[in-house]
C-alpha cells in the first residue's frame, strides 16, 4: 500500500492537478475564470447589496431615465427603478437559469448517452433519430416554440433550454463512450463479470469526463445568450424580475437619449458568455495532453532560441 | 454515389414528419381561443364555439395531426387565427426575404471568416492570431439583437451613413447582412482556423516541407485543401444559426421577413402562422444541411470512395477470401 501512495505521489497528482496547472498558466484561462468568479460573486451577494422588494421592482417613476450617477451607478430606466440594482439581479437568474438547465442536461445526456453508447443496435438507432429531429429546427426557433407551448414560467425555460442543450450533449457523451468502449480496460471489465453500470461509471465516464466539461462549460454560454434571446422576445423570465435580454428590449425605445441603458445589458451578456466560452477552449486545450505538450516544448524551444 | 443521394434524400421524409410533429405537439400544447380572438370580445360563446369547431379544434389531437399533414403535402399552411388571413400567402412574401438575408450572410460570413481564419492558423501564436482568436470569439458571443441595435444607433442615429429599415436598396442590405452574419463570422474563424492546424500537424505537411515546397504552396495547395472539406461540413450548422439569428435581425430592422412573422404570431398568440414560418424554416435547414453533406461526401475521397466504389470492394474482399481459401 505505501509504495503505491508514493509512486502516486510522485506521478504529478493526477489529472485534474496537471488540467489545473495547464489552466492556471493560460492568461486567457485564468481571465475568464475571473471574470466568472465576478459574476458568480455578484449573483451571490446581490441579495446583500440591495433589497429585491424596495429597489428592484419598485417603481419610482420621479426618477425615471436618470443618468448614471453616485447614487444610481449605471442611472435609472423608465420606471424608476436603479438600473445597477437590477443588473446584479439579473446577473443572478440567468445564471440560476444557466447552471440548472447545464446541470439538468447533462445528467440526462449521461443517462442518454450512455444507453445509446452501451447497448448500441436499434436504441442507439432510435435514440439518434429522435435527437436528429430536435436537431433539424433551429435552435432559436425550438426554444421559442417551446416557451411559446407552455408558458414563461422559469421552470419552462430551464426545460426549453435542456431540450435545447440536450442533442448536442448527447452527441458529445455518445461518442466519447463509444471511443472508449474501444479500449481494453473494458474488454478487461467484462471479462471479470462487470455489469454495464459499473463499467459505465467507474470505467467509462471518468475517462470522458473532460470532453463532457468542455461541452458543458460551452453549454453555458448557449444558455446565457438563449435566455437573452427569448427575453429580448419579451417570452423570457416574467415581467417584473429583471433579465438582460427584456432589460435591454425594454431599452430599445430609449436608445436615442439614454444609450448606456441598452449598451450595458448587452456587454454583460457578451462578456458573460466570451468568459464560459474562452473558459472551455482553455479547457479543451488543457484536456489534450498532445497539445499540452505541444505548447511547452514551443516554449522550450523558445527559450532556447532567447539564448 | 447514386444510392447514397437517394437515401438521403428519402431520410428527408420523417425527419420533415418528425420536425412537423414536434412543432404541432408542442403547439397544442398551449392555450388558446381563436375563436374568440377572431370574433371578438362581444361575439356569442355559440358562434366561438361554432368557429373553432369549424377549424378542427375540437377534434383528437392525431386526427389534427393528420389533417395539418395532409395540408402540408399540398403546401396548405391554413389560416391565421389572427385576420383568417391564409398563411402561405404571408410566408410566401416573407420567405425571399429572410433567404436572401441568410445566403447573404452565409457567404459574407465564409470569405471574411475564412482568410482570417487561415492567416491565424498559420501565424499560430502570434499577436495578430491572439487578438483575431478572441475578436472572433467575441464575435461569435455577441448577442444579434444587441449588435444591430449598437449598429444602428451607430451608423443611423449619430453617422447617418445607412438606412435602418428594410430592404430597398444595396445600402439597406449592409447591416442586416452583416448582423445575422456576425456569429457566423466568429464560429468560421474558429473553425477553419482549428482545420488547419490539425492538417499543419500532419505527416503529409511534413513530407511536403521535406521535399523543399515553399511554404505558400505547402498551405494552399496541401493543407488548405484538406481543411476545406471539414470547413464546409460547418456551413449547414451555421445556415441553421443565421436562420434563428434573423428572427432578431429582421425585428431590429423592420424587414417583412419569416422573423417579423414569427415574433408578431408569438405577440399575437397566432399558432397556425407561427408553426407555418416553423417548419418552413426548418425544413430549409434540413435541406441546405444535406447539401452540404452531399457536398461533403463528393469533396471528401475518403468518403466518395466508400459509396462509389462498394460494390467494386466487396468484390475484391470475396475474391481475395477465396484465394485465402
């Protein structure tokens, strides 16, 4: 047992540790993680910061279309109500929003993926067919139908956005398991008697665990652009809670005089969604030990040429 | 290659019946009264009634099913709840619309994304590659809508440069174009960039240095091509993306097009006219997506060899077993 530990100790602690220390040299890795730390932190404390009764959805229409100012950070929109206020809480539900559906799909795509990976043959066929369906209306238009069938509760839109992520997750789950159902180790699993659940999970999944982050690390991106979307539409999150997309919509009509109101909302969902994306590039490229390599010996060899 | 058009061709079938039936299902989902909608608030609950009897609603959901079908086979949409008006007509006059602002935007989007890129993929880790990767990523995160109303503001309200509604003239085009195309842009760049540094990497390129090419032939005529083919595997994708994107464009803009159609049927709780720029929307996607793979298949060897040439290959396995034999 203790040789074991030590030759463990000495092999670079695993996977993650060498995933974390590639990140952490990346500038842009570590950027977008920041700038999600900020996002989540703002989420976190916008409860603490400002009362969601008094001065988020209260209306004070005396001070409406302010500009901003030491009281009112980002200024006022046309009810009254301070625009900074309700740009952390609005930071706060799409991100809710984001990390249930992200969460919620890629349990089910597991689950999916891994029936369809496993048994392989005509549920496999089915399972890819049905998805293939989903896959044919563009993405927008399906969210939209589906918020449109049932109704803008935010239950229904964490559902339209699963249904929305799920296909493509699926896809990425399925082949991943399909290319490491390929290798020995779980030739070696079944032959000591194995049932398909435990090689599933203590076999297959955590060798796909990486592609699967990546892909959902992106998925929140999709999501925080597709909650903007239907809340542009004005079918997104209901009415008085603010979102950025309905925020900046609301904006529109204001734009001649009051520019920074339709600016801001957008240029959070940029940055937002830039952030996961970077985020899961740096991600991939952190998973792919050939480019890992790739990068130091550029480096090295940088180095070398420096002297 | 014959065999693998017309398969393809037929699997258009139930994926269009499949597409038809998720957007009908989730349509009869929701609540409605067209009835009283059409006939207004002072109208009898016997005439409503009447009405909507009259338009099928009170019937099975797959008798409805069938019969929306059995209208979709002779290009028959129905009515609009709204108005009465017939739905083909309305999408009929939209439709070139939003299929001319999307080819737009899908070649607009394929000669600026790909040199750039290319040029980032060949100068990896350059400066120039390092701020084209984040523009592009930025790009593809940015959200439509908030971009042609920056855009807009911008080249309308302060520069007066461009109009901001509508189609009539060349100038009219420029923002709606690039707007739809902007995601596009940014996810070609991506791609075609990351193409060609998989190609870069090969062994082929390697040779090709080996044997003393110049570096301009080594990327055009060697790794480019290569690229090329997984490039346009994207372009399917993202017709489907431009295609969501114009349902914001065209509302920023003003255009007559399917996205107008579909966000005043979502204000006007008109379904018949909503699941008509649906499935018409989609099934362009799905078209154009087996072009392209159509396309992909002729310009990939590997995989023209596999359909070509099946029949020839098989016959060289039996006789080569019965040699082993």
């Amino acid at each position: 047992m203790q040789t074991k530990a030590k030759t463990k100790k000495q092999k670079n602690h695993g996977a993650a540790y060498d995933i974390w220390r590639s990140l952490r040299s990346n500038k842009v890795a570590v950027v977008s993680m920041v700038i999600i730390g900020i996002f989540v932190l703002i989420s976190i404390l916008a409860d603490v910061l400002f009362d969601y009764e008094t001065q988020v959805i209260a209306q004070d229409i005396m001070n409406d279309l302010q500009s901003p100012s030491k009281e009112h950070w980002f200024g006022t929109d046309s009810l009254g109500r301070d625009y900074f206020a309700r740009m952390l809480y609005a930071t706060r539900i799409t991100l809710i929003i984001s990390f249930s559906s992200v969460f919620i799909a890629t349990a089910l795509s597991i689950v999916i993926g891994g029936i369809s990976a496993y048994f392989g043959g005509i549920v496999d066929t089915i399972i890819m067919r049905i998805l293939d369906v989903f896959l044919a209306v563009p993405s927008t238009l399906l969210i939209i139908c589906i918020v449109v069938a049932l109704g803008n509760e935010t239950v229904y839109i964490i559902l339209a956005l699963v249904v929305y992520l799920l296909p493509s997750l699926v896809r990425t789950v399925r082949s991943e398991l399909m290319i490491n159902m390929e290798n020995e180790y779980v030739e070696a699993a079944r032959s000591v008697g194995a049932g398909p659940f435990r090689i599933m999970l203590i076999h297959l999944l955590p060798n796909s665990f990486g592609a699967i982050m990546v892909r959902c690390t992106m998925s929140f991106a999709l999501c925080i652009l597709s909650t903007a979307c239907i809340g542009y539409l004005g079918i997104g999150v209901r009415a008085p809670a603010p979102e950025w997309g309905r925020m900046l919509s609301e904006a529109q009509e204001y734009m001649r005089l009051h520019p920074y109101l339709i600016t801001i909302p957008g240029f959070f969902i940029m940055i937002a969604s830039t952030a996961f994306n970077l985020l899961g590039d740096a991600l991939q490229d952190a998973m792919d030990p050939r480019l890992r390599g790739y990068r130091k010996m550029k480096k090295k060899v940088f180095a070398r040429r420096k002297k | 290659m014959w065999r693998y058009i017309l398969k393809r061709l037929l699997w258009l079938i139930p994926i269009i019946l499949g597409v038809t039936l998720l957007v009908f299902a989730l349509m009869s989902l929701k609540p409605g009264d067209p009835g009283r909608v059409y006939l207004g608030l002072n109208a009898t609950q016997e005439a409503v009634d009447a009405y909507n009897e009259s338009l099928g609603l009170n019937d099975p959901f797959f008798v409805r099913y069938f019969n929306y079908v059995k209208g979709l086979i002779k290009l028959d949409f129905g009515k609009s709840w709204v108005g009465g008006e017939s739905v083909n007509d309305r999408i009929m006059s939209a439709l070139p619309q939003t299929l001319k602002v999307c080819v737009y935007a899908l070649v607009v989007a394929f000669i600026t994304g790909l040199p750039i890129g290319i040029l980032s993929a060949v100068k990896q880790y350059s400066l120039a590659d390092r701020v084209l990767t984040i523009i592009a990523m930025i790009l593809a995160c940015i959200p439509v809508f908030w971009l042609c109303n920056m855009a807009a503001m911008l080249f309308t309200l302060k520069l007066h440069w461009l109009p901001a509604t509508g189609l009539d003239t060349w100038k009219a085009y420029i923002m709606p174009v690039i707007g739809t195309a902007a995601n596009t842009i940014g996810l070609t760049v991506r791609m075609s960039r990351s193409s060609m540094l998989d190609e870069m990497r090969k062994d082929y390129i390697r040779t090709a240095r080996a044997k003393g090419a110049k570096e301009g032939s080594v990327i055009f005529k060697h790794a480019l091509r290569n690229s090329l083919i997984s490039v346009t595997t994207t372009l399917g994708v993202n017709f489907s993306i431009l295609m969501g994107g114009t349902v914001f464009v065209e509302n920023v803009y003003a255009i007559q097009g399917l996205g107008t159609c579909i966000v005043r049927s979502i204000s006007n709780n008109d379904v018949p006219m909503l699941s008509g720029c649906v499935i018409i929307l989609a099934t362009f996607s799905v078209i154009v997506n087996l072009l392209v793979d159509l396309l992909y298949a002729y310009l990939d060897p590997r995989l023209r060899a596999k359909y070509v040439g099946k029949k020839k290959v098989a016959k060289a396995r039996k006789e080569a077993l019965n040699d082993a034999n």
